[in-house]
C-alpha cells in the first residue's frame, strides 16, 4: 500500500497548521457534508443511463451504469465528461446533507475539521469558492485514489482523538487496518445511497444523522 500522499495532496497538508493536543475532524464532502448520489443519479438518467447496481464498495458507479437504448454500459470517456458537467453545472447547488452545517458548526468550535475530498486537484480552488460562500470555510484537500496515505501524513504526530468521517468502505477499511487511533465513522447522508454500501462492521461508529454523529463525538472527547 502506497503510504505517502500523492505530490499535490502532501503540498496542500504541508501547508496547514494543526495543533496535536485539539481534537481533529477529517471528512469527506460528497454525501457527508453535501447531498450527492441522488442529484447524480437523476443527471445520468437525464443523459440516458440508469443507475442498477445492487451494492457498492467505493466510487465504481460506472460499473452499473446502462444505457436505456441499447443496455449496454457507460464507456469510461462518456462517464468523465457527464461527471465533470454535472459539477459545472450543479456542483455550486447542491444541497447539505441534513443537520450537516448545523452540527459542523458546533463541532468547530472546538475540534478542528478538515475536508479530504477525492476529486481533481484541478477543482480545488473552484470548490473552496463555492464552500465558502455557502459557510463552509474549513481547509480543503483533494485526494486521488485511497485516502489512508492523507490520513495517516495529517495525524502522524497527533495526540488529541481524530475522527475520519466518510462513505465510502475503502477509506474505512484501509484506515482501520493501519491507523488503530483514528475513530472511523461510517456516514452516508442519503438512506436509499446507504442501502447500496455494505457497513463497515469493524467502524467505530455506523450512522445516516449527523445528530447522533455530534454526539458519538461528545462522547468519544468526554473521556479525552
């Protein structure tokens, strides 16, 4: 397994400062903090696929993608340019996840949080600009491929309780297997999205409500 972050991700880490003694968040965006697979689903079928996986372990959507026509599946260039237009078009509105900037915004106050979001290092900035201006102002790292690299290089001098909060089961179970104090929550804000993603059974902690995330965390730093 690769264990160091990618050249562009250990520059964007390189720049922050994080205190080791304050508790640290790092989450994903796309169905954590903001509403995705329903939206994204809906744009494929608009582009004539549909959508008829059963279950999913990470980001290999296109792998149940058919065409209405003629049944066949989405070929990868297709797949690309679909994805990179509905971020053009609609990644500036997109909803949040329920309770997600509520409960974000408690936690910041005394955690700090950071986004590792897999997407381009080329739409960084551009999603910066739209974080913003909807109050999301936490850094943000882009990831490509698994995330257990970004992870460990963000907590490898860490003493204060790190939690990592995402959807997808592959981050989870490489985290799990390598970084024994990083509390690992499973959390996918869409309930028909989870249906398709297997648990992770070995997570700290499985939830769709970002309420009772705050409080598994309350918790967790009650005893820190």
């Amino acid at each position: 397994m690769v264990i160091m972050p990618s050249y562009e991700t250990q520059k964007f880490i390189d720049a922050l400062t994080i205190d080791p003694n304050k508790p640290l968040i790092i989450s994903d965006a796309d169905e954590v903090i903001f509403e995705l697979f329903g939206h994204l689903f809906k744009y494929f079928d608009e582009y004539g696929f549909d959508f008829r996986g059963e279950s999913l372990v990470g980001f290999e959507i296109m792998n149940h993608l058919y065409c209405h026509k003629s049944g066949e599946t989405i070929k990868i260039d297709l797949f690309h340019k679909i994805m990179a237009d509905f971020f053009e078009h609609h990644g500036a509105t997109v909803p949040f996840v329920e309770n997600a900037y509520k409960n974000l915004t408690y936690l910041s106050s005394y955690c700090q949080i950071i986004i590792l979001t897999n997407a381009p290092h080329s739409y960084r900035d551009d999603r910066i600009e739209i974080y913003n201006r909807q109050g999301i102002n936490f850094p943000i790292i882009t990831n490509i491929g698994n995330k257990y690299a970004a992870v460990k290089k963000l907590t490898e001098h860490h003493v204060a309780p790190v939690f990592f909060i995402d959807d997808s089961p592959e981050h989870h179970l490489a985290i799990l297997e390598n970084l024994d104090d990083v509390n690992c929550i499973h959390f996918i804000g869409d309930k028909e999205y989870a249906k398709l993603v297997a648990n992770v059974e070995n997570a700290d902690f499985i939830s769709t409500c970002w309420h009772e995330v705050r409080h598994y965390i309350d918790r967790k730093l009650a005893s820190f």
